[in-house]
C-alpha cells in the first residue's frame, strides 16, 4: 500500500466554514492518504465535475 502526502491551502469545517492554513501560521495542511482513497476521490470529483456540466447544458 502506498501512503500519499496530500496538501491544500484550505479545509472545510463541519459547519462550512473554512479555515485557511495561513490563518494558522501554515502553508497548507497536509494529510497522509492511501493510493486507493485517492483514486476513489479523484473518481468521485469527476463523476461531480460531469454532473455540473450536464445540469448547465440542460
């Protein structure tokens, strides 16, 4: 199993809201994911990304 190190410069907090790493002295949070989780995520986004662009042709 491979361990992925994955950053991004905001999260989302459970109430919406979000919290911007440099609001906490960061550059980004990082987050050790599996190569497996990551392919389900990546899938997931797409799968969205095409239902967005189906509703705005509609």
């Amino acid at each position: 199993m491979i361990i992925m190190l994955v950053c991004t410069p905001f999260i989302t907090l459970r109430n919406g809201k979000r919290l911007y790493a440099h609001e906490k002295g960061l550059e980004a949070f990082c987050f050790d994911v599996s190569e497996e989780k990551h392919k389900e995520y990546m899938e997931r986004k797409g799968k969205n990304k095409q239902d967005i662009n189906d509703t705005k042709t509609n």
